[in-house]
C-alpha cells in the first residue's frame, strides 16, 4: 500500500465495472488540478458489491484514499471512501450545492531525493519524494 494519501472534491467520468475474481470495482477517470494551471490524470478504483451502481459522468464526489504516481503516468488511487454529491451532474445547477473550498489535499510519508527548487510564483518549493510501492 502507498503512504501517499489524497482526499477531496473531484469529478469523475468513464465508470467501468471490472471483476478481479471474486472482486468487483468500479474505475472512474478523472484529473487533478496543479497550481501551474495543468491537470493530471487519475484513474480511482473502488471497491463495489456486487449490484452497487453506476455514478454518472460529471458527479462531483468527496474521496478518500492512498495514491501512487508513477512518472509520466496517470495517478491510480485506491479509494477507500467516496461520497457522491447529490443531484444530477447533467443540471444547469448542479455546482451550486457543492461547498465552496473543499480542495485537494495530498500528503505523503517518504524521503526528500533532491533539493528543493522554487516553482515559477517564486515561493512554492518543489522536490521529489520517494515513498513505498503501491500494491
């Protein structure tokens, strides 16, 4: 398991139902937003029973869970909670019941491998850390 952890308000699309036997999961895809005004792909695996449904594309949801972050690769998260926002994604007003600054938080437990340099706004420091393996 990773000792990197995320938790926040993202929005998923692309759900996909897939059985490691006897397992079921659902695999949502979604982004994350980088303070550089980029994003960068996050493909969520969750744990579902068998009949759980389907969350519709757009659906705003609270989550919860461990990250790895291969290089150049999409970020897979295991998800150990996910909470959906309720109403329907596909409304004009759907945003509007979503709480205003629930950002994304990552932390990690790990080791610095480099010295810190400054981002581009010359105050965000920036170096890699390396942390266990994702299982």
């Amino acid at each position: 398991m990773s000792t990197v952890t995320l938790t926040g308000n993202i929005c998923i699309r692309g759900g996909r139902l897939q059985t490691i036997s006897p397992t079921y999961y659902w695999f949502y895809e979604s982004v994350l937003p980088i303070t550089n005004d980029s994003n960068v792909p996050l493909q969520l695996r969750v744990y579902s029973p068998p009949g759980d449904s389907l969350l519709q594309d757009d659906t705003i949801v609270r989550v919860f869970g461990r990250i790895f972050a291969p290089p150049s690769s999409k970020i897979l998260m295991d998800v150990t909670s996910i909470v959906p926002y309720p109403g329907d994604p596909a409304s004009d007003n759907y945003e509007e019941n979503i709480p205003n600054g629930t950002s994304v938080a990552i932390w990690g437990v790990g080791a610095v491998v480099n010295n810190a340099e400054y981002g581009a706004d010359s105050k965000t420091r920036l170096f890699d850390l390396a942390v266990s393996d994702y299982v």
